[in-house]
C-alpha cells in the first residue's frame, strides 16, 4: 500500500459525507421552507395518539422481515443456496438497521462477512443485493408512478417536471440490471479486473425467474402501503378512492428515497415526495403532519426491527451469526 492510499480512502469518505451533508442540507432547508410557510396550521392541529399508529408501526416493521424471506428466496434462485427462514429475516433486519450508514456500505458490508461466515460466495451475495434493491424499485417506482398518472394525470407533474422525471430516467438502467445477458456482462467486467476469474452465468436471473421476483417484492410495499394509508387516515378523512394514491405516495417517496445513495434512510426526500403529492387532497399542514408521523412511524418501526433482530439472531449458531 503506498502512502496516497490512505489520503485517497479519507479523502473519498469526506467527500461523501460532504456530498451526504449538502443534499440533506438542500432537502432539509425546502422542507424547512414548506413547514415555515404553514407552521401556524400545524401548531393549531389537534393531533392526539391513536391506537392505529401501533398497527401502522408493526406493519412498517413487518415489511422488513418479508423483504428478508424474499431475499433469501433470491439467494435460492441464483445458485441454490437453502437458508432458514429466522436466518433470512436476522440478515436483512441487520442490514436494514445498517441503511443508516450513508452509501448502503453497512448493508452490504453485513451480508458480504455473513456470507463468508457461511461458506456461501460472496459474489453470489453481492450479485442478490444488487437484485433486492434494484427489485425493490421497480417495485416502488413503477406501480406507484402509473397509479398517480392514471389518478391524478399530468398536472401535478407537469408543474414539477422532476418528480415524474426522476422515477422515468431510473428505470432505465434498473431495466438493464434486470436483463441478465447485460447484468451478467457488467459483473464480468469488474470480476475480471478485480477477482481475476469471470463470474458463472447460472449465478444470475432468467426471464421467468425475474419475473416472479418482480412480483414477490411488490408484497413488502403493499405492506408499507397499507400501514401508511391507515396512519393518514389518523389525521385526514381517506375516502376509499383515495386510498390508491395516497399509498402510492409513500411507496414513491421510499423508491425516491432510495435512489438517495447518499441521504441516510432517506432523511427529507421522503417526506417533501409525500408532502407534494398528498397536498392535492388534503391540507398542505396536515401532508406534513402525515409526513412527519410516517417518519416517526418507520423510526419506530426500525427500534421493533432491532428487537426482532435480537430474537432471532440467537437461533442462529454463534459462529455464522450475522
């Protein structure tokens, strides 16, 4: 190792946390900006505890265990790996609890040295967390974004361009990833360079296969879904018609936020997507207050998803334990 190699390393680990600091800092001062202007109809709102947050709370937490039992479906389908279903679920809780970490290297980092614990390929790991996030997605981009042109058409987007134009470009290369001759030709190019050796073709998704995932992880969102059309409900009236699109909302402002490699879970991304898009049926006040619950919510949840962790990992042998 020469010695530009730690200066490089520090100067890339500044140079995210400057680039993390500076996006949360716009998101948070537009969001800041919305609050201010309607601050006086937030303070005023009468906002007291219901019991329906709990149940919102468990469902934020319990999509998190169905992306593990889906994650450990996909390790399955790549190269016949069999894990337990509480081995799954202990995985994915600790790399969720790790999205804090900015860049999703938590995430990975966990299941790359769980796997190493294993005797599973690290490669085969790493190419299924490629998948788990590019299929969680699609599922939070495509159906949400059709389901908000159909019910509210253009109009909203066509006066911010952005919000529609961000979900279009990013499907783009997430449709590429899911097209195994070019996703298994790009992990080639960096094997080659880096592992010396070229990654097998068996190890990644057939059409039919794909397919079924894409499926499978619409499952998790619709979960979200739900929990947070029950908690909007706790603040407005949601009419049956509306309960498509303000579940579509919060299943585009988690995709959007996602795609915010940089922001920690998403912090302010969320809630300004959630807050645009609910202010066309309800009070621009109490989007916020819905975003801010929503937010509160998922956090707690998150503390239900440690717990669960907890549980779980001490079914696990000590020597593989994530």
């Amino acid at each position: 190792m020469t010695a530009a190699d730690p200066r490089r390393k520090l100067l890339k680990r500044a140079l995210r946390w400057l680039v993390t600091i500076a996006v949360v800092a716009m998101v948070g001062y537009f969001f800041a900006v919305t609050l201010a202007r309607n601050w006086d109809d937030v303070a005023a709102a009468d906002i007291g505890f219901d019991w329906t947050w709990v149940l919102s709370t468990l469902l934020f937490a319990g999509a998190v265990l169905v992306t593990g039992l889906l994650w450990g479906r996909l390790l399955r389908r790549l190269d016949g790996t069999r894990i337990a279903a509480t081995e799954a679920m202990a995985v994915q809780t600790l790399s969720w609890l790790l999205k804090y970490v900015p860049g999703q290297v938590g995430s990975v980092v966990n299941k790359v040295l769980w796997a190493g614990k294993r005797g599973i390929s690290r490669t085969v790991v790493i190419i299924s967390f490629v998948y788990e996030n590019v299929l969680l997605l699609i599922a939070s981009l495509v159906p949400s974004t059709l389901i908000l042109l159909l019910v509210l058409g253009v109009d909203l987007f066509g006066e911010n361009p952005v919000t529609l134009l961000v979900p279009l470009l990013a499907l783009i290369p997430l449709g590429l990833v899911m097209w195994k001759p070019f996703f298994h030709r790009m992990v080639n190019l960096a094997a080659r360079r880096t592992l010396k050796s070229e990654v097998p073709e068996e190890y990644f998704l057939s059409t039919p296969q794909t397919l079924a995932s894409i499926a499978e992880f619409l499952l998790p969102r619709l979960v979200n879904a739900v929990g947070f059309v029950m908690l909007a409900a706790t603040v407005t009236e949601v009419t049956p018609a509306e309960w498509l699109p303000f579940g579509a909302a919060y299943v585009l402002a988690g995709g959007v936020g996602l795609l915010a490699l940089f922001v920690p879970s998403g912090i302010g991304v969320r809630e300004a997507v959630i807050v645009l898009i609910l202010s066309q049926y309800t009070t621009t006040a109490q989007a916020i207050i819905i975003a801010l619950l929503a937010r509160l919510l998922s956090t707690l949840g998150d503390a239900v998803v440690a717990l669960v962790y907890i549980a779980l990992r001490r079914t696990i042998p000590k020597e593989t334990r994530p």
